[in-house]
C-alpha cells in the first residue's frame, strides 16, 4: 500500500526537498499549513506539484488532532519551528511556543489519532514521528565533535526549545511506546533558505556585488565554526530514521568544520572577487552568546542507516552562488521591465 507522510513546516527549504524526495520514494505526501491562504504556498505547489495540504498549527492542539486524523498518516516529520537563532532573543516566548510546546502538541496529537489514549479519535494505527532536532542544543559543547551521548548545553531561547522539543520526544517513545526519533542536524543549507541566515547571506550578496547592485556585505562573527552540508542530502537522513526496526536518535552532519570566512571565500573566489574588498564586521550582528564550535560525530548514521552526504562544502557555496546569480539577474531585469512599462 502507498504510504502516506505529513510533514509540518512544508514552506521551509527541508520541507520541500522533503516532500520532493518522499514522492520519489512513492508516498502520498501532505503539507501542514496555517491558513489555505499562506502567501508561500504557491511558492511551495511550484516546487512540488504533487503535494496536498492540511490546514493545522502547531500553536492549535485541536488543528493538529484534526490534520493527523483527515491525513491518517503513516510517518510524520515535524519540521517545523521558527529556525532563525538570533530571532529567538528577540521573541523567546514565542519561539518556545511553536520549537518547544509545539512538538509536545504534534505528539499528543498523534497519540490520540493513534489509540495510545482513551480518544475518539484513536485508530489503533502505528504513526512514526520524526522531530528535527538541532546541533544548536550542544551550544557551548563539553567535547568535539558532538554524538548522540554529547551533554546538551544551549546558549539560545531556541536551543533551550530545541532540547525540551528532543526530550519530550524521547520521553513520548519511552513512556508510551511511539516509534519517535530525534535527527540532530547539523547546519544544512541550499539555495532555498532564507536570505537571513548567514550561508544565503553571503551567496545573495556575492551575487548582487558581482552584478554591480550593491559593494559592501556586512557580517558578525567570521570566526564561528560550524558543520555545514547540503539540505537535499540531509532529508535523505530523515526518511531513513523511520524506516529502521527500532527508533532511535541520530546525530547528522558532515563531520567536518568551516568558518563563516571559508564560507566566504568559496563564495567570493566563485566569481573572481576577493571578500576583503567587499566585506565588513557590523557589532550589531554577533549573537550575545555566541556558539563558537559545532562539529558532528556521524558514526552512528553512517554505521546504523547507511546514510552519507553526496555534496561538499565548497560544491554548496557554488550552488548556491549560482542559483543567486539567476535570481537576482531576472529579478532585476523584470524590476527593469516594470519600471519601463510605468514610464
């Protein structure tokens, strides 16, 4: 029978390439949203034509009760949260809300759709539930590189959220039984993310210095070292996560370490520039506690699921150097188009 997948945080840059590779595998696919008038869901059909939607929130028990029970699905991958880090200083209630209180709510949604409780809703259906934790839970880590095992020690409102969101779901697994894993990604990037975080940051603003739009490209902390690889291989790592006998948690990354100035150079060296022409160190864009070293220990998902990273560090900043090339060229050249038509 074709297995059926609800994925939250479909909008985000995982929940696409997600969708895109379960539809691959021959699954139904379902997308949580918010409202079926969200802006990004056009944005999102076009990526994937074959996706549905279910409206639910991960701030609205009884929308996800609903969407889990419409849906009845065999998998669910929880990937939504607010991901922006320094965001989480700014509105720690709120991302508490949805990265923390929002995994509890999924949860106890699938355990009433399930038959884990006395519901109406209950099926008796095994549900199999991904949580997308975070390498930012290790924050100012006891050793490098992190594992499994490694002592959490958050230095953000979304690590705190983070880390509660991976505990609740342990606890979910091992008081009632739920095939419920936690995937400790390490930063992915691609050219679908968001042009506020630092990766896309660079490869927009490479692309608009190379064509001229713009000189100077601010930045924080360009000594930070992180464990970056590819979004597209890392969904792979999530889908295998709930194809194994027994659940279990994964740490996930590519066992090796870049700084934002790496990041940079690759990116500027793609198109003949140098970066110290171009870059400069804005104060206001250091995190007031800052994660200096984050670096996987991928034993257990290369070992265990047989998962490995295809796309390397320098080959992502050129992808995603080129898709902002092609982006920022036909925006401008349309935004050219408009202006001339107006005149």
């Amino acid at each position: 029978m074709t297995k059926r997948a609800l994925i939250t945080g479909i909008t985000g840059q995982d929940g696409s390439y997600l969708a895109e590779h379960l539809i691959r595998e021959g699954y139904q696919v379902w997308g949580l949203m918010r409202g079926q008038a969200n802006p990004h869901k056009m944005r999102v059909s076009r990526l994937v034509s074959e996706l549905s939607f279910v409206d639910g929130d991960l701030m609205d028990q009884a929308s996800l009760v609903s969407a889990v029970d419409l849906v009845q699905p065999d998998e669910v991958y929880n990937l939504g949260a607010i991901s922006f880090v320094p965001m989480s200083w700014q509105q720690a209630e709120l991302v508490t809300e949805v990265n923390a209180m929002g995994v509890l709510r999924m949860l106890e949604a699938i355990r009433m759709v399930s038959g884990l409780s006395n519901s109406r809703y209950a099926t008796g259906k095994q549900i199999r539930f991904y949580q997308a934790s975070s390498s930012e839970m290790f924050g100012k880590a006891a050793e490098t590189p992190q594992r499994e095992s490694t002592v959490f020690h958050p230095r953000s409102p979304y690590g705190v959220a983070k880390a509660y969101g991976h505990f609740i779901t342990r606890n979910y697994r091992e008081s009632f039984g739920m095939y419920a894993v936690g995937g400790i990604l390490f930063n992915h990037e691609s050219p679908r993310r968001g042009s506020e975080f630092v990766t896309r940051k660079i490869s927009l603003g490479v692309a608009r210095i190379k064509l001229g739009l713009q000189d100077k490209l601010a930045l924080g902390n360009i000594d930070a070292l992180r464990d970056w690889g590819f979004a597209g291989d890392y969904v792979r790592a999530m889908h295998l996560m709930l194809q194994q006998d027994r659940p279990g948690d994964y740490v996930v990354g590519t066992g090796r370490m870049h700084s934002v100035r790496d990041a940079m150079s690759a990116a500027f060296e793609h198109v003949g520039l140098d970066w110290r022409d171009h870059v400069y160190i804005d104060p206001a864009l250091v995190r007031p506690a800052e994660v200096e070293i984050l670096c996987a220990d991928t034993t257990r998902v290369r070992e265990e699921l047989g998962w490995k990273p295809e796309v390397d560090f320098a080959s992502l900043m050129r992808m995603m150097v080129d898709a902002d090339l092609k982006h920022v060229a036909t925006e401008h050249e349309y935004g050219d188009l408009l202006a001339a038509a107006s005149w």
